[in-house]
C-alpha cells in the first residue's frame, strides 16, 4: 500500500489477453466463491492491451473476494469485458445489497469494511483500496456504484484503448 501511495509501483507492461486474465482471476476465486453462481461474460475480439496480468488479475480478484463476502449465498456474481467507443470496460456485479446509505466511494477507502449480517469472512479492509491502486497505476480508473437493473454493487474498471496501451 506504501508504494501505492508513494507511486514507486512500476507496472511490468505486456500484451494480455483480458479473458484470460479474467479466467486465472475467476478459477482463483472460485473456493471463495463456492456459494455463488459465477458467470464470466467476454465479447469476441477484444484488443490485447498493453498492461501487467499480475496486477490486473490481483486487482479482480480482490473485487471477486469482496463481492463474495459481501453478497447472499446462492447470488450471482458476473465478470463481463467489452468495448464500448475507445474504452475496455471490465464490471464486475453481484446481487447483494448494494451499497445501501453509504456512498459507493467508500468502499475504496483504507480499511474500510461493511456490516454485512454475518455472511462476512475476516479481512483488512484493504482489498478494494489496492485493486484501485494497481488500476490507477496500469492507467484505469474504477468506480463503484449500486446497479440500475436490480439490488447489488457494479465495479466498472475502464482502460483507454489509445496507443500507448494497444500497440
């Protein structure tokens, strides 16, 4: 988290491939998120971009973590990428509670946790405010909001797809 803050994190940049990264991510996961139906939407022919798997693929994972013990047992949590003008749109949405009175900011505040009724394992309240500093560091942004469709939480994680990321 210091070297977050510090900005000394330097990204090892590469050509990825985002539903592969989306898979390792997800089969990580998946004990943490055995009680959850788990579904992993990729459009075709998304462009490889220039960014680290390792901290992409931690960043999703601590969402996934998150969502997992923030979500009922037997809810649905869904991975999706796609493309929409010059952007990688990368959400992650669950069908819990949302964010309820709370701005959906703060969920990626330092050590910040919600009462979730007892479904919630032990953590630091870290997960979500390192996964927006590895974002931020590959050139994303991440925000956090309640989802328009129904009850739950929507991370949408954005990358440019300009030159510097897409050669």
């Amino acid at each position: 988290m210091t070297r977050l803050e510090a900005g000394a994190l330097q990204p090892r940049k590469e050509r990825v491939d985002i539903g592969e990264v989306i898979a390792s991510a997800l089969c990580r996961a998946a004990r943490l998120l055995s009680d959850h139906e788990t579904e992993m939407v990729i459009e075709p022919d998304l462009p490889m971009l220039l960014l680290d798997d390792v901290l992409l693929e931690q960043a999703l994972f601590n969402i996934l973590d998150n969502a997992g013990k923030y979500t009922p047992v037997g809810t649905k949590i869904v991975v999706t990428a796609s493309v929409a003008a010059d952007t990688l749109l990368i959400r992650v949405t669950d069908e819990g509670d949302g964010f309820a009175a709370h701005d959906p900011e703060t969920a990626f505040s330092k050590f910040k946790r919600f009462k979730s009724a007892d479904r919630s394992r032990p953590g630091t309240g870290l997960g979500l405010a390192i996964s927006r500093g590895f974002i931020e560091a590959l050139g994303g942004k991440i925000v956090s909001r309640n989802r328009q469709d129904c009850s739950g939480a929507e991370l949408v994680m954005t990358f440019p797809l300009d030159e510097k990321n897409t050669k």
